[in-house]
C-alpha cells in the first residue's frame, strides 16, 4: 500500500497546526475524507442539486442514475445478492432500530448479543424488551476479551429469535469468528444481524458466502459523508419486514381509504433522501475498492502489531482486548494514575495526537467492569509507522510526567 500516495488525497493531513502535521488516530469514530469523496458531493451540488427519483428532467435524471450507480457499487462491495438488498439509512444506528422494530418480535422472544455492545445495539433490544416483554441476553467473553463460542452455545435455544452482535466491537477491536457464529445461529433457528460499522471499513465482507441475515454499517466509518449508512438484508426477509418509516418515495399509490407499499428497498426509503450523501458513498466505495480491502485490512493489523508493542514497553500502560491479529485497527487502553479524558487531551496538546477518550459508547461493559472508560487510538489507511513512533514518544512523556 502507497501510504504517501493515499495521504496526499485527505486535504486535512496537508494542513500544519501549531508547527505539526496532526496525526489522526481517531478512525474507529469517524475517518477521515479525501478529496474524491469532498468532488464527488461537490459536483451535486454545482451540477445537477435536484431530487432523484421524482423528477424527469435533466438534473432530476442524473441524480437518479448516480444514485442508484452508488447502491449497485456497494452491493459489489458485499458481494449482495441482488441491489434491492441494500438500503439506505443515516447511520447504523437507524438500520438496526429498523429491523429491531419491524422484524415483528413477541413476547418471549430472546434476542442475544455479546458483553461489549455499542450502545447503538443494545438499547433498541433493550427498549423492545420494555415495550412487548421480549427478553435481551448476553453472551460473556473469554477472559482474553475474545469472543466465546462456548459461551454462546450455553445460551443458544429455539427461543432465540435474533443473534445482533458487534461483529468488530469498537471497545478493543475484538472480532467474532463471523461463519461459526452464524452457523451455530441458524442450527438453532435464530436469524442473525451484524453490528459491522468496525468491520465493513476494515476488511473484505462477503455476505453470501458469510449468509448473513442483516448487516448494518455507516459510511462515515469508510471515508464517506456523514448521516450514511446502509442496512443490508436478504431480500425475502426485507420484503416480510413491516414498514418503519413511511410516506413519499415508500409508497406505490393511495387513496382516500388505502395505501400500495414499494417493494424493498424503497419501503424503507420514505422521504427525501441525502442523495448527496448517497453520491459521495459511491465514492467512498470507489477509493476503498481501488485499494483493495484485503489491503486496508493488513496495513491496519501491521500498524497495531507495532503500536501495542510500542506501548506494552511503557511502563502503567495497560492494552484492552485480545493480542493485536484478533483487534483490526483499534488499541484501548489505561494509564496507571491517570483518567482517559486527560491522556487524550495533552497528546492533542503538546502533540497533534488526536485519539478517543471515554466509554466509546459501551458504558454497560465500563460500569460492569468499574472502568472510567479508556484511552484509544485507531489506524486507517492514511496513517504510517512514523505516526506510531511518535505516538508512542509522547505517551512515554506523558506517563513520566504526569503519572
């Protein structure tokens, strides 16, 4: 991978402050854009700024085909089925409260997930649990912080209706074993919906060959605009989902008495929709695919190899999670004496490190653990070995400074 090559693309990595290029390591929240993505929203706006899908003239048209060449791209991406498997949606947080609420869960029904959940994938179970008396489980790690096959077979029966697990979990990187989960999942009758907002950016997903039921993702995660994301599903359980969200663009026809649902993926699509957002995830696909994600995959494995054993060696640092091959790209960890927020802040200040600080949106596994949240840093592709020297530089200052 040409490193120098791909870090010309991102307009911020250009830009100097205080004397310093900054070093991102803050990915596994947001990543970065380079410019294709930034031209290809641009464009939109400057040449054809109309609705797609309602109108037939001219801009009208263009959007329309842009759109549905972005919807086409990521279904090569996941290698789908079929373009009607993917939907758009703001974010992933929407794409799993969809098929939370529309799947048609009774009483009884169990849904499992693991213990490091983003909250993104617990509360809508949770809620659903509250609001028809569904039951919400939890499947308990190893004592490495790796997934337990073990323990999920302990709590698979045919009550379990769904299995709505991280498959990367954004707390420490620790990733499922995808096919034996899902298999032993559907042994037992019980669909399956991947969490993969820490996944789909990271490595090459196949959803035909995994048979995974859903998988959700946001795009803001993968070098695309923000307020994108995409709910996949196979289409016949899509076309038995009941609607969510309905009105302009979901429906076929109405009268005064009676309403015509489309068929998927436009029944989940009412409203207007980002078509900017939708046009600039193409090119987000696009950039990624060009790199190949088998690529962006060991480069991130290869910075975090070298990063946990940079850190290891500092004395009062201690790394969340399994050894680095199972984490991807993410490096949680605790300083010894010193809280989260304050490792984050200085390495911001006195070095244009900028890394995550807190409960990373999984505070059910910080409270359970009584851990005030972690430090953590996160490797893209823009990012090179001599950003995780100097990472690992400042941190030893910090930590025989403040410690």
């Amino acid at each position: 991978m040409d490193v120098d090559r791909i870090r010309n693309d991102f307009p911020c990595l250009q830009q100097s402050i205080n004397g310093r290029v900054p070093i991102y390591f803050d990915s596994a929240c947001t990543t970065l854009r380079p410019v294709q993505v930034i031209d290809a929203m641009n464009e939109y706006y400057t040449k054809y700024p109309s609705c797609g899908g309602r109108s037939v003239h001219k801009f009208g048209t263009e959007v329309t085909i842009r759109c549905d060449d972005s919807r086409d791209k990521i279904q090569k991406l996941l290698n789908a089925e079929m373009p009607e498997e993917i939907v758009f949606v703001k974010n992933t947080t929407e794409g799993i409260n969809l098929v939370a609420n529309s799947l048609g869960f009774e009483k009884g029904d169990v849904v499992l997930g693991g213990d490091k959940e983003h909250n993104s994938n617990l509360v809508p179970w949770q809620v659903l649990s509250d609001r028809i008396g569904s039951k919400y489980d939890m499947i308990e790690s190893d004592e490495d912080g790796s997934f337990s096959m073990e323990n999920m077979k302990e709590k698979m029966s045919d009550k379990v209706k769904m299995v709505s697990i991280a498959q990367v979990s954004n707390l420490d990187g620790s990733t499922v074993p995808a096919k034996d989960l899902i298999e032993e999942s559907h042994d037992h009758g019980s669909l399956v919906l991947f969490d993969s907002a820490q996944a789909v950016p990271h490595m090459k997903i196949d959803v035909q060959d995994l048979d995974i039921d859903f998988l959700c993702f946001s795009l803001h995660k993968m070098c695309g605009p923000s307020g994108m994301g995409v709910l996949y599903g196979k289409y016949d359980l899509l076309d038995k989902l009941d609607t969510f969200l309905v009105g302009g663009s979901s429906v076929a026809d109405t009268t005064y008495e009676d309403y015509k649902i489309l068929k998927p993926p436009q029944k989940f699509e009412a409203g207007l929709q980002n078509f900017s957002g939708i046009i600039g995830s193409g090119a987000a696909v696009d950039y990624l695919m060009d790199i190949g994600m088998e690529e962006v995959h060991e480069h991130e494995k290869k910075m975090n190899t070298i990063a946990t054993k940079e850190l290891s060696s500092i004395p009062g640092v201690r790394i969340l999670g399994p050894e680095p091959e199972k984490r991807g790209g993410i490096l949680a960890f605790l300083v010894d004496g010193m809280e989260p927020h304050d490792v984050a802040m200085i390495l911001d200040e006195v070095a244009n490190i900028m890394i995550r600080s807190g409960m990373h949106c999984n505070n059910s596994w910080f409270n359970a653990h009584g851990i005030n949240g972690s430090s953590r840093a996160s490797f893209y592709i823009y990012n090179t070995e001599e950003e995780v020297h100097i990472f690992k530089e400042e941190l030893e200052k910090i930590v025989g400074e403040f410690r």
